[in-house]
C-alpha cells in the first residue's frame, strides 16, 4: 500500500469521525426532547397531550421505516437547503443526523419507560413539580439505558456513514468503493473493513464501560 493510499485512509477516518460525532451530538440533543416528550405527553404522562403524541409518534415511525440510503436520496433538497451541497461530509451529516434522531429517540423512549415507577410517585408524594421528576428522577435513573442506546445508534449511524461513501460523503466508505472496489484492490478493501470493525469495537466497548460504571454507583 503507497504513502498516498494511507494519507487517503487517514483522512477519510477523520471524515468519518466527522461525519459521525456530528450526526451523533444533534442527534442527543434532537432526540432526548423527543424521547421526553413522547413519555410524558402519552396516556398517564405528566404533560397528556394524546393527539399530538399520536402525531410525533406517526412522523418518528415514519423516519424509521425508511432505509437509509432512500432518505439519503429524498432528503437531497432539504440537504442542499441546509448545507448549501450535496456532496461531501457536510452533506452526508444532515441525512445521517435525520435518520439517527428518530431512532434513537425511540430507545431512549424505552429506557425512560423502564424507570421504577415507585420513584416517580415518592417524587411526586413530596410535592416535586413535574420538571423536576423528569429532571431528577427520570432522565438520571434511565441514563445506563440512555447510553446503551446511544452506543447502538452511534454503532448504526459508522454503517451508515460507510454507506453514505457511496454517494459522494467521502469517509471511509468512499475510499472503499473508489480505491478498492471499483479498482479491484482487495487489501484496500480488507484494511477499510479492519478499521470500521476497529472503530465499532472502540464505540461499543466505551458505551459498555460507561453503563458499567453508571449501574454499579
């Protein structure tokens, strides 16, 4: 493999992490509200507003069902509106971000339902306002769940990045299907799939230990 290929390489690892570390941050930040807002406006929630509920429920469903590489395409005006292209890191981070946000919305829905509900309603016995419980009692109490979750979407979201190299992302998956495939350069290929199954195992052996430490306090 020449100097060149590896400087390649390198750089597309760093897009990648771009790609994903980005996508990830909006993703938490979108899908944590979300996630809260779908616990507590349902039936028996702090905030019951069941029509609406049924409304973001529909649309987060909506997401999700859509494969990624299908809203990779259809998000193309929304892309170039927000990243000014459609081509490169930038532009692959507003798909990825849309795709993640749901889903991981979804998981931390979960986890927010798992909390022992015996602890919401001492909370509430002692007179604590609702944001308060869902401050203090929920988000902290599912947090191990929380970052469970966010380790498989972050896991999901280095697949998609690699998928998104197809259409002109950049990161690693470019370099796959420009130097390895597409020139038929199999150690190009064996050294793209070594470093993603490297970067996954990094992800989710920290997302493990974090869940560790937290359920063992």
């Amino acid at each position: 493999m020449t100097a060149q290929m590896v400087d390649r390489l390198q750089q597309a690892f760093w897009d990648t992490a771009l790609m994903v570390g980005v996508s990830a941050g909006i993703a938490v930040a979108l899908g944590i509200p979300l996630a809260v807002f779908l616990v507590t406006s349902g039936p028996g929630g702090f905030f019951p507003a069941p029509r609406l509920n049924r409304l973001v429920g529909m649309v987060v469903n909506g997401f999700r069902a859509v494969p990624f590489i299908v809203l990779l395409v259809a998000l193309i005006p929304f892309t170039r509106l927000v990243a000014g292209t459609t081509i490169g890191v930038w532009a692959a981070i507003v798909p990825l971000a849309v795709s993640a946000t749901p889903f991981f919305a979804r998981i931390a829905e979960v986890s927010l339902r798992e909390v022992d509900p015996g602890l919401v309603e001492a909370a509430q016995s002692i007179g604590c306002r609702r944001w308060d419980i869902v401050r203090h009692v929920l988000l902290p109490e599912a947090l191990p769940g929380i970052i469970g979750g966010f380790t498989i979407t972050v896991v999901s979201m280095i697949g998609a990045s690699a998928m998104a190299g197809a259409v002109g992302a950049g990161g690693l998956g470019d370099v796959a299907i420009r130097y390895g495939y597409q020139r038929f350069d199999t150690t190009v290929m064996l050294v793209v799939i070594a470093i993603l199954i490297l970067l996954v195992s990094v992800v989710q052996f920290s997302g493990d230990y974090a869940v560790r430490r937290l359920k063992a306090r």
